[in-house]
C-alpha cells in the first residue's frame, strides 16, 4: 500500500470538512475512476443500495434467477456472435 500526500488551502479543507465529505473516501473513489473497467461508476452507497435489494429479493422469493445451462447458451452465443464479426 502506498500513501499519497495532497495539500489543500486551508478555507478548501475546512468546506469539505464542514460538508462532512470524507475526504480519504472520495479521493479513493476519484483515482479508482481512472480505471476504466468498461463498467460506469457507482458509488458505495449504490452499491449498498443494490446489494440490499437483491438480498430482500432472494429472502422474500422475487428473484429471477437462471439456470448454469442458461447462462452458458447465453455466454456462447454472445461470443459466437462477436466472433463472427470479427472476420
């Protein structure tokens, strides 16, 4: 793990501060940005957010699930599909 100094004016500091942002949060948040994993950003409370809903949804039966052999058809046909388009 490496550490990462940053200053800031002192009246900048102290709106974030008073805003009650985390500042460690955030910036962690804003480098992670600039990883591109082709995947939009959320933030944690989102994921929190979609993480509670899908465990609501499995405890009270709502959730649609697929089966192992769904998703493999899916999965093949995708790339069956892009391979296709390459040539």
């Amino acid at each position: 793990m490496h550490t990462i100094q940053l200053q800031l004016d002192d009246n900048l500091y102290e709106e974030i501060a008073q805003s009650g942002i985390d500042i460690k949060e955030k910036f962690k948040e804003f480098l992670t940005d600039f990883i591109d994993d082709g995947y939009p950003a959320i933030t944690t409370q989102e994921a929190k957010r979609r993480v509670s809903e899908a465990v609501e949804e499995y405890r009270d039966g709502t959730m649609k699930t697929v089966s192992h052999k769904e998703v493999w058809s899916s999965i093949n046909e995708y790339t069956k599909s892009k391979s296709e388009n390459q040539i």
